[in-house]
C-alpha cells in the first residue's frame, strides 16, 4: 500500500483529469509545494501536471500506466540507500537532487533503511 497523494491532476473515470482531491481539500499545501518545485528544479520549463507525495514507500519494478512524457523525482528525509533504478539509465541518486528519468520505462525504488523517506514525482 502506498502512503501518498496526488496534488495537481488526477485521472478521474470518464478518462480526462479533474483536480486531486488532495489538492481540493488542502490548497495551501498544493500552492507552498508548488513554490518549492519552482524554486529548487534545474529545468524552469519542465511542465507537469501532477505531483506524487510518497512516505516511505518503497515502489516495485513497475512501468507508470499514466504518465504521457519524462517525470523529475527527489527523495528527502533522514535515510540511507533508496536510489531510483531505472531500466534504461541504472541507478539515479535522487537523495536531496532532482532526477530526470522516464516514467514509461521499468524503474523501482532501490532497497534503503531509515526513518523517513519522502519522495516528490512530477509527471504529465
């Protein structure tokens, strides 16, 4: 089970986007994570419409099913370990950097022992 959210754009069952509920219910956390993607991602025109909060979660070989280009990811909080493995690229060390990897490629989250874990994907 994923302990997380989704903030921005969120798939909704007629097949469109429709706004998170998290984004809904809390717009302030929306706006100030908004702020900090703008002021720490090295690629001011990277655009995305969705942002995936993440705690401790430690995410299996899988291939995003939603995703329609590149996602950046950044890892934060007091652990070890944890490198994003990508099947095209190998292992990105997205601990306190962003990363640029593609979603619709295999990629799993590495192994990694600590407290907290919180990991951010931006993705279309």
């Amino acid at each position: 089970e994923v302990t997380g959210l989704v903030l921005g754009l969120s798939p909704n069952r007629q097949g469109g986007c429709s706004i998170a509920q998290a984004s809904q219910q809390c717009p302030s956390l929306t706006q100030v994570v908004t702020r900090w993607i703008r002021d720490t991602l090295p690629d001011a025109a990277f655009r995305y419409g969705s942002i995936q909060v993440n705690y401790n979660y430690r995410a299996r070989k899988h291939i995003d099913s939603n995703n329609l280009g590149p996602s950046y990811i950044v890892a934060l909080g007091s652990f070890e370990g944890g490198q994003l493995w990508t099947g095209d690229r190998g292992i990105l060390d997205c601990r306190e950097k962003w990363c640029l990897f593609d979603g619709n490629t295999e990629h799993a989250t590495e192994p990694y022992s600590g407290k907290d874990r919180f990991s951010f994907i931006l993705f279309t």
